[in-house]
C-alpha cells in the first residue's frame, strides 16, 4: 500500500499524465480533438517538461486563433538564437495545413511526448524539433464528417483551406495569409535544416501506405542532391522495416481514373511547403499517408516516419548542415550564371511494378465516362509507365543583382523579407544606367482566378538598355545565398515569380489611347518620309488579318508616335551587371 505522503503525488502524476493524452487515444483513434486541445497539449507539455519543452505563439489566424509551436529538446537550443549559436540542427514537422488531414497533429504530440518523458530523449538530445500541430486553425475549426470522402478517419475533421478559403500549401510565394506569413516568419528565426511536411494523399485506392518526396534530390541545389538521396533513401528503408510500403514520389496518375497511365514524378515548384523550403537551400520533406488506410494506422505511419527523420536528423545533422553550408556557398556565387527555377515531367517512361488492386474500368451514366472500381480483396501488382526524365526551365542570375522601381519598392520589399532575401535601398539617383529590360511581346492571364490571384504567363526577352534610376529605388544583390530563389521569384520566367502569381499586372494595361483623327495625318506623313516604315506596313498589308483589323494598324502606327507609353509591357524588374 501506498505512504499516504505519496498517494497525493502519484494521482497528480496520473492526472497530469492523462491530461496530455489526445482525443484520438481516448476514442482509440476513432475521433480527433478540437483546435483547444491542441493549443493546450502544447502548453500542458511545455509545463510538464520546463527544461525541455516550450510552447511559443507565433501568430494569429484571420479568425483570431492564436498559432501555436512546440519546441522539444533534451540538449538546450530552445529559442532560435541558442540553435544557431550552437549549429544544432532544428527539425520543423508541420501539421494540420490542410485541416481535415490531421495525421500529423496526433502523431506528433504521441512522438514528442513520448521523447520528453523519456530519460535521455533520444534523439532530442542532438536535435530541436519544433512542432506546429496545426498550421490552418481556421480551416480546422471548420469542423465536420465527410469533409474527406476519400478517407477512411477520422470520424469528423476540418477543412482543407483557411477561413479566407485560401490553400495555404500554395501561398509560399504569395504569402497571402496571415498564417502563411506567420510560418515564414518562424521559419526565417529558426532556420530548420528540414521541413516535414505531414498530409495525407488523395487519389487511387493502391497497397502503398504512405509517400515520401524528399528535396533536393532531383531539383533545386545540385550541392545538396547527395544528401538528398541518402535521406530519402534511409526513410524508405526504415519504414519498410518498421512494416510500410513506402513511396519516394508522389502516387498522382498521369491520367486521373486511369491506373494504367501510369506516373510523371517531379519537383515541386515552390509554391508548395517542401519544394519553398528546397529552395532556402534546406531539406524539404513531403509525407503523405494513404487516405484509403484507416486512421490509426495513418498516424502509426505518421509516427514512424516522425521518429525515423529526428533519428536521422541526430544522426546526419551535420551533415546536412555541411551541405546547406555547400549550397549556400553556390547560391552566393551564382551571379552570371544560369540556375534551375521549375522542373516538369519529360517524355522518357521505364516500367515500374506498383503494389495496386484488381480494378475495372466502367463507363458511368452519371459522369459520361469511365470510372474505375477498385477490390481492396485482391492485391496484384500494375506494371505501369514511370517518366524518369526532368525538363529543367532555368534563368539567369546577373552578374550584379535585381532592381525594382520605387512604385512597387513597399511591397516587394515586404516580400522579399518573408522569404529571407537581402535588399537596399538606393539613395541617390543614376542618369542613364546600363541594365536589362525584359519587354513582353505577349501577356496571357488566366480568365479564372487561382487562390484569388489571375495567374499570367509572359513571352518576351531580356535586352541591353539605358534607364534613369531615382532614389527608393530597390538593389537586390546577386551575392547572396538565396540568389537562385530571387531568380524564381523575379525573372519573369518562373513559373512561381511574382509576375507570374498576377503581380505588377498594372504594367501589362494600356492605359493611354489616341484618337484615329489625331493618328490619321502623322501616318500619312511618316509613310511619306520614311521608307522603311512604309515597306514594314505594306509587308504587314500582305496579310489579310492585319489588313482587315483596323486596330492593329492603328496600333502599327501609334506604337510609333511620341506619345506612346514606352514603359506600356515593360516588366517593372531590371537586371544589372553591378551595382549602379
């Protein structure tokens, strides 16, 4: 029998012990908890373990919602200074940014809490983890069954988007939200060496439990690819060992409803968590459990996969670190060069055997085509084409820097200073600078928007010009570690710049016109005195669509006039060979 000093203790241990179990446990994993209950498993751990553990607020959702992270370590480098000073790596896992793919928010308190109340805290000892249990709170709250009926679990969940219905796996370079620039932020103080993303798939019912898409490792910076390889590598052996069937791309057909189309891996552009923070010269990690698995056994492989990247974390972190080292290096001495900025499937296919089930293809009355009809009874294996080639688009870096003109100078600085990139601002004016200039020939914004932006593609050129520069004015160097970032988001090339997400769209609108009275007498004597005018507008005459389009030959001549808006399609980004 217990010494009555000892019972009060023992019941306070317990109480505190249950206090930090999730819903899921108590439902055995049939429900998850609500947004307070996470907010409170992190604070209750931070209380728990005050020498290892601390919950930190790092922003607000737009519904008011405070934006919480638990930092565990068993080895100090609890705040962002102390993890810098000491290189230790940090570990960011992120969860819940799809709110009804809530795996990893239960994972992960399960993980941690296990590791702080361990004696040595395993890999805690060499590694900070720091966990955001839910990163869209809003869409979280935005609580109900049948928000994922694909999924096998939990029995009601949140909502993919935020309250502002935004896709927060897509706004890293727009930074639209409050909650993606909140996350920006803690990512800039903390500097993970890698980023675990944790979601959960859609797509086809197959055997494979869950995805693993590690980078770099066949995009962004060549001196990290190496390591790359070797982590994916690892996490694949290791959850195969811990009794999963692992991926290292992501299970997407290249025809939806059709298994035997097979798969086009490639890297994901930045707008996407992992394929942002690939680019910050880190390691970008993408987790995706099967959403056909039941959700105890999602967030069994959650955990596994949690645990297996702090193992190898405290294992390979300088490493790593060593790596990041080498790709900073190259990013800063990239000026001149051109760099990687977008990766997409090429043509090349080999035959891969994939662990599916029998399936039929049906035609559906109701959706006027074929449908697939899988039996989760009969596993066989699809031999199916996998494209194992990568067309790679690339741009430029100057040898000197970037230049933005003052009138967009506010917010592309802001921009800039979320994703970590250094800039100035110029004092003084130059006459006549020698830069680049790209002029587009062509603009194309899609009709319909795309996280509430038009998404415009430019065709167009760099060209040697000559341009006055004012004071306010932006220089951003090339001579920094994220060079080729800036060039994804600059060069109007990317397929995630700026520009390309409907950014500066006012320099594309005509906004002055003249009048065919006024134009009319000033063509007249132009063609007279100007032969080889009057020869470039007869060759146009040949062809019966200029002929007939009174527009364009207005346009013909106008774009000849003095009154011609010359910065009418110049992209409001210049290129320079050194600082003017």
């Amino acid at each position: 029998m217990l010494a009555p000093t000892l019972a009060p203790l023992l019941a306070l241990a317990l109480a505190a012990r249950a206090d930090l179990t999730t819903t899921a446990e108590q439902t055995g994993f049939r429900e998850t908890g609500r947004y307070d209950e996470a907010v409170r498993l992190c604070r209750g751990l931070a209380a728990a373990h005050p020498a290892r553990a601390r919950c930190v607020t790092f922003g607000e959702t737009p519904e008011g919602r405070p934006l919480v992270a638990l930092a565990a370590s068993a080895g100090g480098g609890l705040d962002p200074r102390a993890a810098r000073a000491a290189r230790r790596p940090v570990v960011l896992l992120q969860g819940g940014i799809h709110a009804a793919e809530i795996d990893g928010k239960d994972a992960g308190f399960l993980v941690l809490r296990e590791l702080l109340a361990s004696k040595d805290g395993g890999p805690l000892a060499k590694v900070t983890a720091l966990f955001v249990p839910v990163l869209n709170a809003d869409g979280h709250e935005r609580f109900g069954p049948n928000h994922r009926p694909n999924q096998r679990g939990p029995e009601a969940s949140g909502w993919r988007t935020t309250a502002q219905n935004l896709n927060l796996n897509r706004d890293y370079v727009a930074a639209q939200a409050p909650e993606t620039q909140a996350v920006l932020r803690l990512m800039d103080a903390w500097d993970p060496i890698a980023l675990g993303d944790l979601h959960v798939t859609d797509g086809a019912q197959f055997q494979h439990d869950l995805a693993v898409m590690v980078e770099p490792r066949q995009g962004y910076s060549a001196a990290m690819r190496e390591e790359g390889a070797a982590l994916s590598a690892a996490l694949m052996e290791r959850l195969a060992a811990a009794g999963h069937l692992p991926l290292d791309f992501y299970p997407s057909l290249r025809e939806d409803g059709d298994p035997a189309s097979g798969f086009a891996p490639y890297p994901a552009p930045i707008r996407f968590g992992h394929g942002y923070w690939a680019a910050r010269n880190r390691f970008g990690i993408l987790l995706e459990t099967h959403s056909w698995r039941p959700y105890p056994h999602r967030v069994k492989a959650t955990a596994h996969f949690v645990r297996a990247l702090l193992d190898l974390a405290a294992e390979r972190g300088g490493r790593w670190r060593a790596a990041a080292d080498r790709a900073d290096r190259e990013g800063a001495a990239s000026g001149g060069r051109e760099v990687e900025i977008a990766w997409t499937p090429g043509s090349r296919t080999r035959t891969l055997a994939f662990q599916g089930y029998a399936y039929v293809r049906e035609d559906s009355p109701v959706l006027g085509r074929k449908v697939p009809r899988y039996d989760e009874t009969r596993p066989e294996v699809w031999n199916v084409p996998v494209v194992d080639e990568l067309v790679v688009g690339r741009a430029r870096v100057p040898e000197g820097g970037w230049i933005v003109p003052a009138a967009h100078a506010g917010w592309v600085a802001g921009k800039l200073r979320l994703h970590g990139i250094r800039f100035e601002r110029m004092a003084s004016p130059r006459t006549a600078a020698a830069v680049e200039a790209f002029r587009a020939t062509a603009v194309e914004a899609k009709a319909q928007s795309f996280e509430g932006r038009h998404q415009t593609t430019l065709a167009g050129a760099w060209a040697p010009e000559a341009r006055d520069l004012a004071p306010g004015w932006l220089w951003i160097p090339s001579a920094q570690p994220l060079a080729p970032l800036a060039a994804m988001l600059l060069d109007p090339a990317g397929p995630d710049a700026f520009v390309a997400w409907g950014a500066f769209a006012t320099a594309f609108e005509k906004k002055e016109y003249i009048e065919d009275y006024v134009l009319d007498p000033w063509a007249r004597a132009l063609l007279a005195k100007d032969p080889a005018v009057k020869a470039e507008f007869e060759r146009r005459l040949a062809d019966p669509a200029f002929a007939k389009d009174p527009a364009a030959r207005l346009e013909f001549f106008y774009r000849r006039h003095p009154a011609y808006d010359e910065a009418y399609r110049l992209y409001p980004v210049l290129r320079a060979a050194r600082r003017p």
